[in-house]
C-alpha cells in the first residue's frame, strides 16, 4: 500500500505540556513570555515541553499490518503537527513485555498485487488512499486499574503455577493436542517473564485430558484455569495479540457444556470470537504474513480455526464463519513449523481433510436449496478424496503394503475423518432408484471408523479424543443400524460394530456432555428400527420433501455409477482393515443382490441411511421412550 500522506504543515517548535497531553494546537511558540492562550483559559499552569523528538529512519512495521507495505501507527510525539509524509516508526515503548519476542517482522517491499489492508478488505467503502491508520496501541482498560488489580489479587488468576506443574501439562498438550491444535510451541514456555494468559491456557487444555478431572490441593479443575482465563481476557491484561489469539483457541478446547445449551462459554462461541479476532488481525489475507517472524504460528493459527470451523459447521448443522472465496492464506507447510516433526504432517494433512469436508457440507446446503451440485463438482470432491488417501506420507498410513503399520492414534483418526466424508458424499447419488451396491460404500466405511475406534478404546485412549469425535460415531452409527437388519449374514459383526461405537461415547461422556446427547440420539434411533422389525411395521419417513423427489429438478444420473467405479480407489486397503471389507469386492463383482431386494425396500433403506440428520443436535427428548409418531427428523441441513 502507498505510504498515506497528510497535507504538509510546519511543526511546532515550542509547545506546552498540557496542550501536548490533550493533543491541542499550542501557541506558545507565537506567546514567548507566556502562557499560551490555551492554559490561560483553563487557569493551568503553562509549562514548557521539553522537545526530545528524534529523527527515526523507516523501520519494522506494528504487529499484523495486514498489507505488508503499509505503514505503521505514528508515534505519540509525532502526533501533534506533522510536517512530511508519515513514516513507519517503531512501536511504543511499553506495548510489549520487552522480554518477550517481537511481534512481528520488518515489512515487506511495496507489493503490487494487493494495496488494501487485509482487515479492511476488498469492498471497503474507503479509498486505498484514505485508509485509517492500524493501532497498535495498548488497549484501553476494561476497568480502572485499581478495579483490575483487585480482581486480580482476589482471583489470583495471574499467578504462575509452579513449573512442575506447567512441565507435566505442557507435555501433555504436545503429546496429545499439538498434532490437531499446533498453536502454541515449546519456545513459548522459554520467554521470561511467561505470560499468565498463555500459561493459565496451556494449563486448561493440559488438564482436562487428565483420567481424574476431580480437584485436589495441587492439582486444580480445569474450570479453574478457564475462569482464570476467561478474567484475563475480560480486564485486557495481555497485550500481546498472538498470545490472546493462542489462548482463545485453546479456551475452545474446552467442552463442558451440550451444545443446545445457548452459552458463551461454549466451543461454539470461543471459535466464531477467535474467528472475528483473526479477521481482525488480517490471518485471512497472504500479505499479512510477508517477512513476517511470526507468520509460521500466525498461519497455524488461521488453518486451526479454519478446521475447526469446518468440523463444526458439519457438526452442528450451522452456517460457517469462514468462506472459501473470502480469504487467500496459503496452506500450510513444514516450513510453519519451528522444527521438523513427524506430528507436523498431521495438522497439514488434516487441514487438507478439512477443506474437502468443507465443500461436502457445502454440496449438502445445496440440496436444501433443491440445486444438487453438478456432476462435475461431486467428481471433484472424490478426486481430491483419492488424492488425499494417495498423497498421505508413509507415516500416516495404516498399511505398508499389506502390511500393518504400528499403532499411532494420529493416523487413525485422521482416516476416521476420511471415512466419515466417504459417508456424507453418497449423499450426492441420493435418489429413490439408488441401487443397492451404493448402499455398500457407507457401510463398510462405517465398520471401517468401527475398527479403527476399538484400537483407541482397548488401548485407553478415548479420553484424548477431540469432541467432534462423538458426531463421527454419529455418522457411522446411521448405516450400522441399517446393516444390522440389511444383512443378517453379518447381523453379529456389525452389532460389535456398534457397541464399540457406543463404548467410545459412554467413555467420552466423562469430558464431554454433548457425547451423552449423541449418545441416547443413537440409542434412539437403534430402538426405532427394532421396533419397525419386531411389529413388522414400516418406520415413518425422515426424508424432508423436495421437488427433486417430484423430478422437477434434474438430478445427474451419472455420478452413482463414477461412484462405484470409485470404489476400489476410495479403499485402497487390504481386507484386513474390518471383517466387512469382503462387501466391497461383491460391487466390483457385479454380485450387488439387487433382484434380491425390493425397489420400496430401497427407497426406505436410502431414506433411513442418507437422510439422517447427523446435525441435528435439538435432541432435548431422546431420553424419552420411542413413539413411532414422535420419530425425530435427523438429515443434513
């Protein structure tokens, strides 16, 4: 962005101190003998001010000028009667602990292709030319300051717990969270004096992963850490944006609460402020991050929240905060990293994961708007899946070869995750003609997440899982259900399947509350199709009604059969994977039964498997016993 102007004037040579610290125009210098007009209408005294102003050369820009060529905040000495055109100066003295690592980088050259603020954005009503200036200034106070420190001393939520403590739940939070949540590093916990903010936040995260949550003398609830956290963030006492932005999304690992529950103290809530935080500081524009020290953890950081608003626009059933044609941040790469790591490849491949779920949930919005994505978009979204399931380094895979790799719980999930979008992209053949070989695919993804689930569950584990697990064990309870009655031949697998299922969500319910809401949802459900065989009767429909289903909007024909051609590729394992993996080699057979079962039968199938509501969280009275006139609509919003 070209350097802002401001039209030339002469500065004042001679000034007083109290025009000066109102920022008023001072006539002293006309006033000799004194005082200036000012001070004598006020009846202060009018007292000279020392000119200590210094000639400053064009610097390091203030933390996250979202264009890298802006210039920054003037300086307060500057302020009064400038003369030249406005230089970069360095930032004010006070506005971060000294000890800690500078905010941000030099800035950049002048870039050609982007001359707008990335917090301002394209459609700014303001011209290039007349753009505010970024404030890097230090936030005025919630309270007043004795008010703050008050709270403080009472809460005693800026006090450092002792380094043990910060050493067992830090190697707990790179253990078991950096590999999904990498935004904080080991060099955060190196810079003294530590910043309460960041190591009340570290503590949160670090300790609610703990087998016993119950509070003891040395060892606090996590709720503590998060009220303490929470106080922080409300007096303003960090002044350090990426250390505030670090801490927000760990205060959103936090999940004690369902999400019908209308809070803000919600994950829900701590994502969309940490979204709007970063918005603000420009993470969603490239230029951002040019020459900037602190790009690698501020890329993280925007990629998180990418995620995670992804995973929760599909778990919730809620429209997303942030939009793909809204931002143009770089993947991430090695290079975000501050060392090479195996569990780096992790985040990055996840993040990659991320972005197809995102473009499945938004194909699902399409059919509510009854414009089914076009052939050619739904091809794409299982491209970029092989891609994936191709492209994933040789530590993230399950098998080498036909040979299993040793267990590592990053890798599973990450094919949990993989399997559940294989589930949701049979909704794009969704019709009442579907043939029963489609039907296969979502099954054997479903005992396929089974499999991989009951690995975590023997060797302990669940209690790390992220929340968002409990709605992919909703995702793959749907089709299990199904199966159970679907194929007796295999009535006895696909109920283990289940139950392990459900032993996960009964472990997670320990952290988790919304895993019990999921939970009695499957129950539910499961009672819903027993009832329909035990009285022979046929459940109520849960498909919502279009004009697609009256042949008023054309649907593609076509996308069914690339699915099946598909097959082989989406589920590039042996069979050794799960004991239903034997259903796959049936498609590609032409062995698909259809003859076998009747076209109603398969329209009920389809409308039960692939019109579920896996968003659906309104669940207030699953609890209650099954009424077939009370059969919850549970299908994509």
């Amino acid at each position: 962005m070209l350097p802002f102007t401001a039209p030339q004037r002469r500065r004042a040579g001679v000034v007083c101190i109290q025009c000066h610290s109102r920022k008023v125009k001072c006539d002293l210098q006309q006033l000799p003998h004194g005082p200036c007009n000012n001070c004598k209408r006020k009846n202060k005294t009018c007292q000279v001010r020392n000119n200590r102003r210094k000639r400053t050369a064009h610097v390091n820009t203030p933390p996250f000028i979202a264009s890298p060529n802006s210039t920054a905040n003037l300086n307060e000495d500057e302020t009064e009667n400038d003369s030249d055109t406005m230089s970069p100066i360095p930032q004010r003295e006070g506005l971060e602990d000294t000890n800690r690592p500078p905010t941000v980088a030099a800035a950049a050259p002048a870039a050609k292709s982007n001359n707008l603020m990335g917090y301002l954005g394209e459609q700014c009503m303001f011209s290039p030319s007349g753009l505010p200036q970024w404030s890097s200034s230090i936030p005025p106070p919630t309270f007043p300051t004795d008010i703050s420190e008050g709270i403080l001393q009472v809460s005693g939520a800026a006090i450092i717990p002792s380094s043990s403590l910060i050493i067992a739940l830090a190697d707990t939070y790179f253990k078991h969270i950096y590999p999904h949540i990498p935004v904080l590093d080991r060099s955060d916990l190196d810079v003294q004096p530590l910043s309460p903010l960041l190591v009340q936040s570290l503590c949160l995260a670090g300790s609610a992963l703990r087998h016993s949550n119950s509070s003891s003398r040395r060892i606090p609830h996590p709720d503590n850490f998060y009220n303490n956290v929470k106080l922080l963030l409300c007096i303003n006492h960090e002044k350090d944006s990426t250390i505030i932005l670090k801490s927000m999304c760990l205060l959103a690992t936090r999940s004690s609460q369902v999400p019908t529950q209308i809070s803000l103290d919600g994950t829900w809530h701590w994502i969309g402020v940490s979204i709007r935080y970063a918005l603000n500081m420009g993470l969603h524009r490239e230029s951002t991050y040019t020459n900037n020290k602190r790009a690698g953890i501020c890329r993280r950081l925007w990629w998180h929240l990418f995620n995670s608003d992804k995973l929760q626009s599909a778990g919730y059933g809620r429209p997303p905060a942030i939009s793909f044609h809204q931002f143009d941040t770089r993947m991430p790469t090695m290079e975000d990293f501050p060392t090479n790591h195996p569990d780096n490849e992790v985040f990055i491949y996840k993040t990659k994961l991320m972005v197809i779920l995102g473009k499945i949930t938004a194909a699902q919005y399409q059919y509510r708007l009854e414009c089914p994505p076009t052939l050619e978009e739904a091809m794409s979204i299982v491209g970029s899946l092989k891609e994936w399931i191709n492209g994933l380094p040789e530590d993230l895979r399950l098998y080498n070869g036909s040979v299993r790799r040793p267990y590592r719980r990053s890798a599973l999930e990450l094919h949990i995750i993989y399997f559940v979008c294989v589930i949701l992209i049979n909704r794009f053949c969704e019709k009442p003609n579907r043939s029963w070989a489609s039907l296969k695919t979502p099954i054997v993804a479903a005992s396929c997440i089974a499999s991989l689930f009951e690995e975590i569950y023997y060797r302990d584990e669940v209690i790390y899982l992220a929340p968002i697990n409990n709605w992919f064990c909703m995702v793959a309870s749907i089709p299990l259900i199904i199966s159970i009655k679907l194929l007796p031949e295999k009535q006895s697998l696909f109920t283990e399947n289940l139950a392990i299922i459900k032993s996960v969500l009964e472990q997670m319910t320990l952290r988790t509350p919304s895993s019990e809401l999921i939970l009695s949802s499957v129950n539910r459900v499961e009672r819903a199709k027993n009832h329909e065989a035990e009285n022979n009767a046929t459940a109520p429909s849960l498909h919502t009604p279009t004009n697609m289903d009256h042949g008023d909007v054309q649907e593609s024909p076509d996308f069914e059969g690339f699915l099946l051609d598909s097959v082989e590729a989406l589920f590039p394992f042996p069979n050794t994977l799960c004991a239903s993996m034997d259903l796959l080699s049936t498609i590609q057979d032409g062995n698909n039964q259809d003859q076998a079962l009747p076209a109603e039968h398969l329209v009920e199938i389809s409308d039960w498997m692939f019109n579920l509501d896996f968003s659906d969280m309104q669940w207030d009275s699953f609890q209650m016993p099954f009424d077939m006139t009370d059969m919850p609509i549970i299908g994509m919003e």
